[in-house]
C-alpha cells in the first residue's frame, strides 16, 4: 500500500521541472503512434524537459536500477512482460529520471486499481460507445505549441441517466492510457482544457467524494504522464463548489497548475491555440478531429488493455 504521504512527497518532488523555457513549434497534425521512439529533436528537448540523460549507458543504468527495485517489490509475480524498457521509460520521463520517484509513480497507480477498480474497469473502448456519442471528453490529434497532447472534458454535456459515472472515468482514463505509450507525450506531457457549460445539480450529485478522490488521484501523480496545465472555463459558481472539495485531493503536481477562465473565451486562447479549440470555445477544430483520437483508441484496444491488466494483476499481489 501506498502512504498519502508519499504520493504527496512524489508530487511535490515532480513539479519541480518541466517549465525551462524552449522555443514553441508550429501547431501540426500528428497521428497517435504509439510505437514511434523520439527523434533527435525530441531527445535534445527530453534533456530539458525531464531530464533525460544523453548518455545510452546511463539510460541502461536507470532503467535497470528501477527494474531491480520494482522486482524486489513484486518478488513472486510474473513481471518479464510488464517491467520491459519502453514501459520502465514512460514512469521515468513522468519522473523526470528520478529512478525512486518513478518508482513510487508505479506503486501509486498500481495502487489505483485497489482503491478504484470500478471507475476504470466500466467497458472496454469499443463497449463505451455512449459515452463517445456524446462528444465528451477525446484527445486533439493536433498538438500544441509545446509538443503536448490536449485533452477536451466536456462534463456538462454528461447526463447521469445515460450512463454511469464509472464509464465516463472508464472512457477518459482509456485515452490517457493511449497517450500515455506516445514517447513525445511522455517528455511533453499534456494539456487538460474542461469546459464546465451546462454543469449543473444533477452533476453536483452524481460527483461524491469517492468520485472525486478518484479524479484527484489521477491528476496528483498516480498516473504517468504529465498534466501540465488544466484550463477550466465556463465554470459556474456550481462547480467552483465542487472544486473546493476536489481541490483537497489534488496534490502540488496539478494544483499549482489549474487556471480558471470563467467565462473568458479571450484568455483561454491566449494559453491553448485555436486550432486545437471547438469553435464554441472560439477555436477552429472540426467534427472530424473529435473523433481521430476515439478511433484510435479502440484501433489499440488490446494494447491499452493488456496494460490496464497487468496493474490490476500487480495489484492483487
């Protein structure tokens, strides 16, 4: 089991990092491959970002570091398919290269799979297609002008009678997962954009505290990726309500980082740009691009899956 304590010191330890200054890139279409290592601009701006080590030796170095602790961890399980290099990689760039922060990153998102099982095992990709109907939250396919991935939640357009909670959370941690195996997104990270139109009672009940605790423990380090930034526009006075509460499980990694843009339009473009934006939030994006991300996701199915099994194996060890 994992301390609050610890998690909390992980967060606090990983904040300190990823904002050095580096030029922007133009704003580009970029397919979800998951497979693609970082090229060579990528690995120079991976040094910075997360402090990626340039030397091959010193990778080596960590990632076997990092594999002995976790197998000392798990000593009776099957790990030789879980604790493989690209996986080992992805906790370390969340970590920027800090061999026990990763660690702990793996004990706490193992950790999630005991404590909230139900909220990311509610179907598979291609069983939540009432949740995809409803345009609710996808991934833009364009990136930003930092490299990272924009997330789009949409919770006002969520009717609690149409499908449960569960398969919302379901739904949107599938995607992370997808995203989470792009090697770009490891060293960038990504961009959470929640438009709260629409919220109201009806969603204020249906959010408890387990739900909640949920949601802060995702963002505050039990996942491995970064969340840079998390823009919260629309928000009525409702929400805001909400996020009193959910504020007290979010650790410094994201509470640091959370804007709110009322119903400033302006300011939100200022910070995410518009070709990534739906055009009722004054963007440009299409139809089309919502669901690029979608059909991705339930292309590598079986891939986002079998990792989601074998947390939930490591988690009954």
């Amino acid at each position: 089991s994992v301390s609050r304590s610890s998690v909390a010191q992980v967060s606090i330890a990983l904040r300190k990092g990823p904002s050095r200054v580096m030029d922007p890139l133009p704003v580009r279409t970029e397919q979800f491959t998951l497979e693609d290592d970082i090229d060579d601009e990528w690995a120079v701006r991976a040094e910075t970002i997360v402090n990626e080590p340039s030397d091959e030796e010193e990778v080596k170095a960590k990632v076997e570091d990092a594999r002995r602790k976790l197998n000392e961890r798990y000593p009776d399980a099957n790990t030789e398919d879980i604790f493989t290099e690209k996986n080992i990689i992805k906790y370390l760039r969340s970590a920027n290269w800090n061999v026990v922060d990763a660690m702990d990153m793996f004990l706490t998102s193992v950790q999630q799979f005991k404590d909230f099982l139900p909220f990311i095992t509610a179907g598979s990709p291609s069983q939540l297609e009432k949740v995809w109907s409803k345009k609710i939250v996808w991934v833009s396919p364009k990136r930003d002008q930092w490299g990272r991935r924009v997330i789009i939640f949409r919770l006002g357009r969520w009717n609690p009678s149409d499908f449960s909670v569960q398969q919302l959370y379901t739904a949107t941690f599938s995607l992370l997962q997808m995203i989470s195996l792009e090697a770009v997104t490891q060293v960038a990270g990504t961009v959470f954009v929640a438009d709260m139109q629409g919220f109201g009672f009806k969603h204020l009940k249906a959010l408890g505290v387990e739900e909640l605790r949920c949601l802060g423990s995702f963002l505050s380090g039990g996942f491995p990726m970064w969340f840079r930034k998390l823009h919260i526009v629309n928000n009525p006075r409702l929400f805001n309500m909400l996020y009193s509460i959910l504020k007290g499980f979010l650790g410094p990694r994201i509470k640091d980082n959370v804007q709110f843009h009322g119903y400033q339009l302006p300011t939100l473009l200022e910070a995410v740009p518009a070709e990534i934006l739906p055009k009722d939030l004054g963007g440009q994006s299409n139809d089309a691009d919502i669901d690029l991300s979608v059909e991705a996701l339930k292309k590598n199915e079986d891939r986002v899956l079998a990792i989601m099994e074998q947390l939930k194996y490591l988690s009954q060890q």
